[in-house]
C-alpha cells in the first residue's frame, strides 16, 4: 500500500493507493522528470493551484474551511480485524459490526472513522524497541483513543504487561479503553459503561480542539458537510484532481502507462463526483511534463490515454482498472480484486491538531529523488522555466540576470552569481532547486539571513524546508537532519559552523542524491572579503569532501576582484563564463545623499527624519545603519534616544548583545563594569521578535547594524541612513540596496528611495596620510588610529576596533608557533585540543579565557592549515569547546612550498621580499608563520584601507572637499560603474595578473567606432574613461603592486588632469620603479606601449608622462620624445645637445688655442 500526502484543498489529505506494487522503471529517460513534477505536487499540502487550474477554481488553495470525507457506507474488512480461528469467534470484528447499534445516530460515522490493528509505534510516531511489533485493536484519531478487546488475560504475545502499554500511550495524550470478550457476547452493564466513556473521551477531546481553534474540525463534524454545496464541492473536486495526479505519476513511474502508447483508463468513482475532475487533472498534468521535457530537450507528444467513467470494470486485460473514492477510508476489501487499483483517503491526517496532544504529524511525504538533471536550457525553450516561475512563485518574468545563473546551474555547472541588492538573487537558488529530484542545502552566513530566506520560501507557498540554527534544541536539529536525510525537505538552510563539526560532516557523507551546495553571501569565502568568517574559510573543500559530486551556486551582491579570484579557486570554477553578472549594476528606484555631519552626527539625523524625511508624518519605514552596537554610535543606545526624542518605538538589531557600563562596589572601592543588557535566550527571542515586527510593519524604523543589512527582504523600506559611512562602496551599495524594493508602489508614490549618508570627517590629514599610505606597517596605522582621538570621525569609527582587535605579526607568530610546538611537533594522527588550555595568561580571568580565544584560535589553525601542517580540522561545542585536529607528515620544504603556492595564487615573484624581512629570525616555522602573516597583513589589510579610503575621497567630493567636486548623482553613478563588469573589466583583470602589462593590451585604449565603419578604432574619450573608473577602483583596492593596474590608473589620471590629485603619479611612478627591475625586454615592450597611448594626450599631459618616464629611464629621452614631441624630453635632449656642444667647443677650442701656441 503506497501513501500520499498530497491535496490543493483544506480537507482529509493523506490517502492510499492499493494494489500497485511494480518496481520504479529508474533507467528511463523520463524517470528524473517525472520525480521533479510528483515532488512539485507535493511542495506543500495544500499546494498552490497552478494557473491553469486557477482558471477554473480560483485560487482556492489556502482559503476555505476544512472539509472533512466521510463516506456513508459501512467498510468492510475481511481479513484485518483478527478472531480465534479455532473457536470461530472474532469479538473484535463483532464488536466494530455493532457499533452502530451500540452508539446511535449521533455517533453514526464512528465505524468509517475508526482504523483496526493499528501499531503502537505508527499512533505515537516514535519508534520504541518494546513496541516495535505491536498493535491495538482499534484506534480513533479524532478522539487520541485506543479501544482494546481484551479475551483471553492481560499479558500480549510477548508477555507484555497491558498496562505498561497503557501507561506508554498515555504519555501521548492517548487513552486506552478496554473491554472484555464476555461484555460483548453478554451484552451486560459493563459494556454500556465502556460505551460511555467512549463517549466522554470522543466529546472531551472535541471540546478540547474546539476551545482552542474554533475553526478545527471534530469528530462531530464529519456527518455535518453537505457536499453538493459549491464550495464543498469545488474541495472535493480539487481532492479528485490532485489524487488521481499521484496516480498518473505513480502509473508512468513504473512502467504502467507509457507515453508513447494508448491505453485506457476505467475508473469507478464516488456517486455524485463530476467526472470532468479527472480530465481536468490530466491537462494540468501533461502542462507541467511537456515544460518539464522541453527544458531537457526530451519529445513529449498529446496524452495517449483514454479515461472512460464505468459502473463495473471490463474484462480488458490490459486497461487499467481504478476504484476511486475520495470519501471511502481505506480497508482490506483490495486483496481479492488484485487487477483493480483502489485509491481510498487515509485515516490519519498530515497535520497536527491542536489538542491532539504530543504526537507528530502524518505526513507521508517523500522526496522522489536519482541524480541531478542536466538540464538544456536556452533562449528557445527559456519559456518553460517562466511557466515554473509562474506556477511556483507566481511572479511573470525574471528579472535582469536572474534567468543566466539559473540555466547555467541547470546545466549543471558550478556557478557563482553576482547580482545587485535587491534584484533576487535569492529566487535563482529557490528555483534551481525545486527543479532538480535531489536534495539541496544553503549556507547562510547570519541568522537574520536565515529565518528571512524560510519565510519567503514559505510566503511563496514552498513549506518542505526548513532551517538549522542555534535556536533550535539539540533534538530539533536532529529531528530536522533527520527529515533532510529522509527526503522530507527540499532543502535546509544551514550555518557554515556546522560544517566544522565532526557529526555532521559524517552525516552529510551519509546522504545521497543531493543537488546543490548553495552558498549565499559567498564573499564571506574569502578571507580578503569584508564580511568573512573564518568558518566560511574551510566550507568549500569541507562540503567537496563530504558531498560527491555536488555542484557550487555561490551568491552574491557584493565581490571584490580578489575575493572573486578567492571564490573561484575555492569552488574549483575556473571558466569564465561560469561566473554570471549585469554588466549594469544600477538601480534608478535608488537616490544616494551624502551629507557632512559638521560633527553633529545625532542632530542631522533626527533633523532628516523629521523635515526631510518626514518618518512620522508619511509612515515610511527606514532602517538606520550604525557600525556598532554598544557606545553613542551603536543601533542600542540610538534606537533608545529616538524612541525617547519622538515618543514612538524604534528597534534595535544586532548581531552581538549590547553592554551598559554599571557601577560594582567591592568593599570601600567602586569600578565601572560591561554587563550585557539581556541574556542569550532573551537576546534570541528579542531577534527573532523585532524582525518579525519590522517586517510585518509593527516597527516602522530600526537601527542596525550590518547583520540585518545581509540578504534580508522587506519590500517596503523608503529610506536607509548610513550613521557614518561603512567600510567600502560594496557595503554602501548592499546596505543602501535594502530600500526601494517595492518598485511599482515607490514610483507611484515618492518616486525614489532615499540612501543617505551622513559623513564625519577626519580633520588630522598627516594621520590619515599615514594610515592610507600602503606602505604603513601595522604599528603605523594602529598608532595613527589612537591618535585621531576621541574627536575622530568616519575613519577612526571604521578601523577603530579592528586595529585594536588585531594582533600584531609579531606576537601573532610566537603565538601559533607555540600552539604548535607545544601541543601538536611531537605528535601524530588525530589530537584534541581543548580550549581553556590555550594562551593561559595568568593575568586573565580563567573563566573568561576560552570565550575569548576561541575564534582566535581557529585562525590559527586555519594559517597552520594554509602552510600544510594541519590537514583538517573540527570543532566541538558540547560542554568545553575543543578542536579536533588532524595532522600532517611534513617538512621544512614542504612548509615553504605551500606557502609559496598559496601567496602566488595573488601575487607571483613576491617572496623573495618577505624572505629578507624576515631573514633574521633562525626558526623556520616561525619565519615561514611571520611571512605568511606579514603577505595578509600588507594584502588584506591594504584591500580593507584602499576600500575605505576609496568611499571617504568620493564622499568628500560629493560636500566639496575632495579632489575634484561631483553631485550626488556622479556619486550614484559611481558606485554602479563600481560594479560594472564587461570586456574591459575581464581586460584589466587580465592585466592585473599578467606580466604583460600594456604592450598587448593597449588595445584598451582604442574603441572600436560604430558611427565610422572606414576607422577602424579610435582613442577613449574622458567620458569613457569615466565609464570604468568604478571597475578599475574595485580592482585597485585588490592589487596593491599591479604594475598593470598602477599603470592603467596612472595614464587614466594623466588624460583627466588629476594626475596631481589623489594617487594618479604615485602609482604611475611605483609601477616604473617596478619596472625598471624587469628585463631589458620587457622594459622597451611596455615603454614603447606607454609612449604609443601618450602620443594621443594633450601637450600639458605629455610633458607630466615624460617627465615620470625618464626620471627612471633617462636614457630613453630621444625614444621619448619621437614619440610624445613633449616640451620635457625635448629640453632635456636640448639641454644634452647644449652640453655635447659645449664639451665639442671646449674640445675644440682647447686644440685652437694649443695650436697657436704652437705657432
């Protein structure tokens, strides 16, 4: 018997189907298509109606009251219900054929409701090894009763106790009422007792279900429904629809029905079922397989099968014969007409009543699942995957970018998408996995992210999925790894530090038939990106070693060139056209305003929400960004003052609790302690709560920091305010990008988002010098941070905690080398490492230290794992945090050559640097340690500052006291030209890791003309130039020594009159000097392709280029000016003529006068 939970209506929708036992036909081209569309069916219960049979209901799938089945005709059972076969008597079968006469008409439908030999185990849905083979006589799910007919004595089969099974049941809200043989046979008052507590039990629990939902439905429900009323109906029907879908599905899975040969269809179905249902299912149907196949490529044609209605079934040996009933609950009648298929409601129901105690739900929903399609999607059958956007999601078309990342996941192929805030990147995975017959999970980096990404799957009516977060018990994350593994979810939503665990790397090595590895917000890959995690580090070779075969889909708004370079060496996608982007990241639906706070940061802001803004007066919900938590920055104390200041509630959301300074007396003495403002369980409920409201519109404006502005959805945000400006333009553009997403009714309305931000200045230039000059070490920039003091502005707020949470290279290295040396150099295999172990410094509280250390040691490791003397790592968080730590067999040689393979990744022929710095230190490990930290320190610690450096000088242009002056429409449109990837961002990106630098591609500089097809290419304007100044700075903020990159940028600075400005010399001059180390020959390639672009600029520029030029070639002034005819070289070649002449005069006139004096 196969059962299905699986229904478009509120009704009875678990039921079975009889007589069908044929093996799937697994190896048909079919067979994966037609698991994805049963799985479909089976998304939710009730399911959405597609639109086709919208058409014809409405959309009645979540509306309406529950409709209960109930057939009026008494069941039959032959051979369940068991007797003495040697005393020819059954009292239980007796017992269920009285009931009618027994209860009364009141109680008229309690045969039809009641199921006979029903397992213990199957009632309490817990399995218990006492029970495993046991069963009662009869159980009643709308009441939690079990009826016993007890005829022989109190012991069962197996010497069990009945009231230990008694007792068992009753721990499930389940009562067990018992009545003996003799009662029966004698008819005495024993029995009309045992009746009415029959009674009592069916009318307690009723009242009981009522009590608490209203709108439930009981036990005297059942006998209430007129079925012929429209409504009802309409239930019924969709009912039949839906069933008679499974069976089709279940027919062509086994090799039952074909879909290139006729057959007929019998079905003898309930009276008064209007047999149009039963078409009407399989046009719905044969809509979903021919879009199914046409994404494939496969043939399907017309349905060749013919559904006729009959009163009795012929003697056709090859039609198919169904019994059909959507009232009938099923029974044992099937067994003696094997060549008829029964199709019967269920005695359970999917879902939980409330009331019903603490039993689970019936749901019998499986996953079809074999391995992976491999779709073939294109432009020409692209229409199919908007008939599943439609059907499933209900939205009409893509949006832009979208549809490429899907087709190319389809195919199969490791993917990574890159999508503007707000474009719906979330919906290319949504979709990509409910079309595969696999399994699929998705990393998410914050909580927030998560529960965010559940509910929208769920709004769209996709409820087979869940999450796993801390939230949750230890037995509901098993219980959901659980459903995952038995194919219950689609897919689940995951945590990458759970992927740093022993169990659950072993539980993922356990399932099979899994799709795709998911990871949104994939630049927390990366180590170089702004957001990384250090559980993120390991996720990609930890989920390649677990999960064969699976296939990447990295998403993200926001990837820096070198966290791009990270992310594909990660996730092993080498082709280009793998990665999928707009090369248009802009939104028109978006304004940016950036504002000079003159210091008075709190009074701008409650000035904007009152007179610009006008939160209050126009209801508009905000989100106000803060880069901290705690302090006169942070989103507490903030959302606090604006409650207080405009008397309405503000939320607060963060991803740390805050902490208040209180006043501790010991004694005579007081001190000023941190104490957090909630506990973790009121900090849980308190985030979960304030999203929840904001989302639903109780809060109207939160203060935040970054964990809310990751991924999460809400459409109707009008405003966001940056309280300081964020670390880089990405996050700008990401955290700005949670407004205006509502596009139809923002336009109708206010026309545009507002993204503001407010700016805090730095006054103390020399510092800010110091700490975005590249060449600052560490102790620099630590130095220069203090030094802004309390008065600081935007940059001390951004580097502020960093640089005083980071170690320097120094103590970093004695530190590792120390874990090292001390628990792992003399040991091999496996070690664990607990954590209050480590770094015990007696000064510090023992308590507080493996808290404080935790993290920080799994960056070590994670730096030992780079150099190979760890292989892998895991960690536990059950009572004391520890680290499983697998160690390698290496060497000395081997040390070095994985740190030179991991640093060339980026950056090649830099070592030999990092070898002289570090040349004084003896100790290899520790000199190969202090290296590798030093390269992070210079490369991501660059990247950090440039980025930032990058979004300050733009918003100082935009007030007026940058380099240049721009409105707050070039800042837009720079910080979507930031974004933007085309031929010349992939061109520049080559040359950054490229020898080669100009000589090949000064081709950059030239434009293929359009408009004059007799010229070939002409040279870049400055408006084009403008054009890819954002790609270029992205790329800048990663290659700190590009001397392709300092060269481009350098030229490009030159052709618009800034090359004084900003960094346009000193990074044109650093690549010359780069230079001049190279080769003789590929010294003249790259010169000669300098001079041939400078040939092209204006004389003032000319003469800037000739002047950098030779103040490190100053031989080449003759080449130089051949080819610039600049004013500079041409005085220096005037100048060496002037002296060559005068040397010749001097020569000359010292033989002249020689001579005379000869004479």
């Amino acid at each position: 018997m196969l059962k299905f939970t699986a229904g478009y209506a509120a009704t009875n929708n678990n039921f079975v189907i009889q007589n069908l036992d044929t093996p799937y036909l697994t190896d048909n081209v079919y067979y994966p298509g037609l698991c994805v569309i049963k799985n479909l069916l089976q998304r939710a219960c009730p399911v959405k109606l597609s639109e086709f049979l919208q058409q014809h209901f409405g959309d009645v799938s979540f509306s309406g009251k529950f409709v209960p089945l109930l057939s009026r005709e008494t069941p039959v059972w032959r051979r369940t219900i068991k007797g003495d076969s040697q005393k020819n008597l059954n009292p239980a079968l007796d017992f269920f054929n009285a009931i009618p006469h027994y209860f009364g008409k009141d109680y008229a439908h309690f045969q039809q409701l009641l199921r006979p030999e029903v397992p213990i185990n199957f009632i309490t849905w817990q399995y218990n090894k006492d029970f495993y083979d046991q069963k009662v006589d009869f159980y009643l799910p709308q009441a939690l009763l079990v009826i016993e007919i007890d005829g022989r004595n109190e012991f069962g089969v197996h010497g069990y106790n009945d009231k230990e099974r008694d007792i068992y049941l009753e721990k499930f809200g389940i009562q067990t009422i018992r009545i003996d043989t003799k009662d029966i046979y004698q008819n005495t008052d024993q029995l009309q007792i045992k009746i009415q507590e029959i009674k009592d039990r069916i009318q307690v629990i009723s009242h009981r279900i009522k009590e608490q939902n209203e709108d439930s439905h009981t036990f005297f429900d059942y006998p209430k429904i007129d079925y012929t009323y429209p409504n009802v109906a309409g239930t019924i029907q969709l009912t039949a629809i839906m069933r008679f879908q499974i069976l089709l599905l279940e027919l062509l899975m086994r090799g039952k029905l074909s879909f290139d040969q006729q057959q007929v269809i019998e079905i003898k179905s309930d009276m008064g079922l209007d047999f149009t249902c039963f078409e009407l299912a399989l046009k719905d149907l044969w809509l979903w397989l021919e879009n199914i196949y046409n994404l494939q490529k496969l043939p399907l044609s017309n349905p060749p099968f013919l559904i006729k209605k009959v009163k009795d079934f012929s003697a056709l040996s090859h039609a198919i014969k169904v019994d059909f009933s959507v009232y009938k609950r099923w029974t044992d009648e099937n067994i003696y007409v094997p060549d008829v298929i029964f199709v019967r409601t269920d005695y359970f129901d999917p879902l939980k009543e409330e009331g019903h105690g603490g039993i689970g739900s019936y749901d019998y929903f499986r996953m079809m699942t074999t391995s992976p399609i491999t779709y073939a999607v294109r432009d020409d059958n692209s229409g199919s995957l908007k008939f599943f956007l439609k059907n499933l999601i209900g939205y009409e078309d893509f949006r832009s970018g979208q549809l490429p990342i899907i087709q190319n996941i389809l195919s199969n192929r490791d993917t990574i998408g890159l999508l503007p805030t707000g474009s719906g990147k979330s919906l290319c995975f949504h979709l990509a996995c409910l079309l595969q017959p696999a399994i699929n999970f998705v990393v998410c980096p914050i909580k927030s992210l998560m529960i965010d990404q559940e509910q929208e799957l769920k709004n769209f009516g996709i409820q087979r999925i869940s999450s796993i977060t801390s939230d949750h018990s230890a037995a509901e994350k098993e219980k959901i790894q659980s459903d995952f593994g038995d194919k219950k979810l689609f897919l689940v939503l995951i945590s990458p530090e759970r992927f740093q665990t022993k169990e659950f790397r072993s539980y993922l090595a356990s399932l099979d038939h899994l799709a795709y590895a998911v990871i949104d917000e994939i630049h927390c890959l990366s180590e170089w990106g702004h957001d990384f995690r250090t559980s993120y580090l390991c996720l990609a070779k930890t989920i390649k070693a677990y999960c064969k075969n699976i296939k990447f889909l990295g998403l993200t708004a926001t990837a820096s060139a070198n966290v791009l370079k990270d992310v594909q060496i990660e996730l092993g996608i080498f082709d280009k056209t793998d990665i999928k982007t707009l090369s248009d990241f802009s939104r028109p639906e978006l304004e940016f305003i950036v504002k000079d706070d003159a210091g008075m940061k709190f009074q701008m802001l409650t000035g904007l929400l009152k007179d610009e803004i006008e939160w209050l007066a126009q209801k508009k919900n905000g989100i106000v960004f803060t880069p901290f938590v705690g302090g006169d920055y942070g989103c507490y104390q903030l959302s606090n003052k604006l409650s207080s200041l405009f008397e309405k509630k503000v939320g607060w959301f963060a991803g740390s609790i805050p902490q208040t300074t209180v006043r501790v007396q010991y004694g005579n003495s007081v001190t000023m302690q941190k104490k957090p403002v909630m506990s973790e369980s009121e900090f849980t409920e308190y985030k979960l709560s304030v999203q929840k409201k904001f989302k639903e519109g109780e809060l109207s404006l939160l203060a935040a920091t970054k964990a809310f502005g990751m991924g999460v959805n809400k459409k109707d945000v009008y405003f966001t305010v940056h309280y300081g400006i964020p670390g880089s333009m990405e996050a700008l553009y990401q955290e700005g990008g949670r407004a205006g997403r509502d596009k139809e009714k923002l336009f109708s309305k206010s026309g545009s988002a507002k993204c503001y931000v407010l700016l805090g200045k730095e006054n103390k230039s020399e510092l800010l010098k110091a700490i975005f000059d590249p060449k600052s070490d560490f102790e620099t920039v630590k130095q220069a941070v203090n030094d802004m003091g309390y008065q600081g502005g935007d940059i001390k707020s951004n580097l502020f905690l960093r640089s005083q949470g980071e170690e320097d290279i120094a103590s970093a290295a004695k530190n590792i080398v120390s874990l090292y040396n001390d628990y792992m150099k003399e040991k091999q295999g496996v070690i664990i490492l607990k954590s209050q172990s480590l770094f015990l410094d007696e000064e510090e509280n023992r308590v507080k230290i493996p808290n404080k250390f935790f993290d920080k040691t799994e960056k070590y490791l994670y730096r030992l794992m780079l150099l190979g003397i760890i292989l892998d790592y895991t960690v536990s968080w059950q009572g004391i945090k520890s680290f499983r730590v697998q160690l390698a067999k290496i060497n000395e040689q081997m040390i070095k050559q994985n740190l030179v393979r991991y640093i060339e990744k980026y950056e090649k022929g830099t070592l030999r640097k990092y070898e002289q710095q570090f040349a004084y230190i003896s100790n290899p490990l520790e000199k190969y340690v202090s290296m590798l930290l030093q390269w992070s320190y210079d490369h991501h610690s660059y990247h950090r500052r440039q980025s930032l450096k990058n979004l300050y000088e733009n918003c100082l242009n935009v007030i007026g006291e940058g380099t240049e002056k721009i409105d707050n429409l070039e800042f837009k449109k720079r910080l979507e030209d930031y974004f933007k990837m085309d031929d010349n961002t992939y061109l520049m990106q080559d040359v950054a890791d490229s020898l080669e630098y100009l000589d090949k591609r000064s081709t950059f500089f030239w434009i293929k003309d359009t408009e004059d097809p007799l010229q070939s290419k002409r040279f870049i304007t400055k408006d084009e130039v403008e054009e890819i100044r954002g790609p270029l700075s992205r790329l800048l903020e990663s290659y700190q020594n590009s001397v392709g990159l300092n060269l481009i940028s350098g030229m490009l600075r030159l052709m618009l009159d800034q090359f004084d400005d900003g960094d346009g010399r000193e990074r044109l001059e650093n690549a010359l000097s780069q230079l001049k180390k190279m080769k003789e020959d590929v010294q003249m390639r790259q010169i000669i392709a300098i001079l041939e672009i400078g040939k092209q600029f204006p004389l003032y520029a000319k003469d800037s280029l000739a002047e950098s030029v030779l103040k490190y070639f100053p031989s080449i002034y003759l080449l130089v000016h051949s080819f610039l005819q600049d004013n500079h070289s041409l005085n220096i070649a005037l100048n060496k003529t002037n002296k060559l002449l005068l040397s010749s005069y001097k020569k000359l006139h010292g033989k002249f006068k020689a001579t005379r004096r000869q004479y």
